[in-house]
C-alpha cells in the first residue's frame, strides 16, 4: 500500500475560479493532483485484491465523485451498493447518525471494500463498519480520499488513503457544506465566513459546540 500524500493548506496549489473566489478561499487539492492519486489507489487495491470479486460498499452521498472516478481505474471484477448514511437527518442535530438507505447484496463471506470521501471523527465510519461486519464478511477494507487525523473521536482508521489533510473545512469533489459546493471538480477549503455566517442563522442563541457543523 503506498503512503497517503500529505497536503497542507497554505500556500494553495491554484487559484479558486472566478465564480467561486467569494465562498472558497483556496484550491487545497488540484484536479489532477486527485486523479494521479486515485490512479496509485486503485494499483493497490487491485493488487490486494488480485483474484477476488469485490463488493464495494461506498456511502451516499459524499462519495459521488471519488467512487465514480475510484472504480473506473479498478481493474477488478466488482459489484457495487450505496449505504445512506447522514449527520442531518430531518429535525436531528450534527452528530446524529441516520440511515437513509440499507445495503442491499448479501456481503456473508464476501471480500468488501467501504469507500468514504473523508475521515473526520471516525463517527460514520465506525458506525457503518459494524453494521457491516455484523452481516459476516469475509474482509472488510476501508477507502477514503481524506483524512482528518486531527478531529477523531473513534479509534478507526482507513486501510488506503488519497490524502492527509490538515483541520480545515473542505468542500469540492463530492465534499459539501449545506449540500452545495459538490460539483467543484477540486477539494477547496471554505472561507469561515460561509459557515459562521449560516451556524448563526440555524442557531443564534445555542454554544457553538452544540451548533457544529460536521465535515462533509
Ligand atoms: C460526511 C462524509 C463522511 C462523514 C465523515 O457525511 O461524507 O461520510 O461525514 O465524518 P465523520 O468521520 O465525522 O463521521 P455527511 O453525514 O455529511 O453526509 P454526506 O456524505 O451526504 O455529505
């Protein structure tokens, strides 16, 4: 397995286009910079998996972008299912996990590979992990374009990661803030005045912390 690359926020690698310049502070990580790094991902995972069928598992809705591009360099023969899974479900608070959609392949015995588009606090992914291993897979792996080391909660860590990424607020390549910001083909960090402004609109009179607003 090669090493994730580690990516600091400052200095950018490229300047935020035009129509995005008020809302996204810099380009934290390049277009080509992902695709170069999701090709080396996909090597290895097809190298770990040589010879197997794989049942990719890849939770809705972040991994939009990484999953697509993810399994079009996999050479390996796959199934593919979505597990919903959400911090805002209606009327819930940031941190509430619900479920929006069940998996739907048999996974007993099977060779599993969970993709996920971030690592923040571990919550998802330890929640999701044993849902899953409660169904008895043969192996379950775990995949995620970022990680954010410096904000976990659960002891849970990913077997490949595209890249390390500092504290900072991401959005882009399937990364949200309030469901926009998806379709950025980059991974950009938000200018803190976009979620300070919209936490003070949700929750004027609540602590910060109770107010917080998960990664992703
Ligand atoms: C985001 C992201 C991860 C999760 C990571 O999902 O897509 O699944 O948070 O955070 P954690 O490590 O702190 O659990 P979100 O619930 O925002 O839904 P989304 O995928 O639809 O954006």
């Amino acid at each position: 397995m090669t090493a994730p690359t580690t990516i600091v926020s400052a200095p950018y690698v490229a300047r935020v286009p035009p129509r995005w310049r008020n809302e996204v502070e810099g380009v934290l990580i390049a277009e080509d910079q992902i695709a170069r790094r999701i090709r080396v991902m996909a090597g290895d995972i097809a190298r770990d998996y040589a010879n197997r069928e794989l049942i990719v598992v890849s939770l809705l809705n972040g991994t939009v972008m990484f999953l697509a591009d993810l399994i079009r360099n996999l050479s390996l023969p796959l199934r593919l299912d979505f597990i919903g899974v959400s911090s805002y479900g209606a009327g819930t608070e940031s941190g509430e996990l619900v479920f929006t959609k069940e998996l739907r392949l048999g996974v007993r015995g099977r060779d599993v590979l969970l993709v996920d588009d971030i690592l923040d606090t571990g919550k998802t992914l330890f929640r999701v992990l044993g849902k899953l291993r409660a169904l008895r897979p043969r192996r379950i792996k775990t995949c995620v374009l970022l990680n954010k080391a410096a904000r976990r909660v659960e002891a849970v860590e990913a077997d490949y990661v595209g890249f390390e990424i500092p504290d900072v607020f991401v959005v882009g390549y399937g990364l949200d803030f309030a469901e926009r910001y998806r379709n950025l083909p980059f991974v950009g960090v938000l200018h803190p005045h976009v979620y300070k402004r919209a936490r003070q609109r949700r929750c004027p009179d609540r602590p910060r912390s109770a107010c917080g607003q998960r990664q992703g």
